[in-house]
C-alpha cells in the first residue's frame, strides 16, 4: 500500500468516526429534549389571571 493510500484510508476512517460520533450526540440530544418535554408536561402549572382594568386617564 502506497502512502498516498494510507492517507485516504486513514482520512476516510477519521471522518466516519466524526460522522457517527455526530449522529449519536444528536440522537442523545433530541432524545434529552424529547425527555425534558414530557417531564414538563406533568407539572401542574398554576395560572392566576387578573381582570383587565381600563387605563387610567387624567382629567384635563
């Protein structure tokens, strides 16, 4: 095997191994966001709303 080989095969390897590497942090974040969702969903939020009240307007 020829150097100029070597050095392809070597590259090729180091970007698989950059691609894959890629893919699975990813699919570790999109399965923590997807995680974080459903977890928010369970928690009761309580909102409280206030009636509107017209704005104030000084008398001229």
């Amino acid at each position: 095997m020829d150097a100029e080989t070597a050095k392809t095969l070597v590259s090729a390897a180091l970007v698989s191994g950059i691609a894959l590497f890629s893919l699975v942090s990813f699919r570790a974040v999109l399965v923590q966001v997807a995680e974080d969702l459903k977890a928010a969903r369970r928690v009761p939020v309580r909102v409280q709303a206030e009636a509107r009240r017209a704005p104030h307007r000084p008398e001229a």
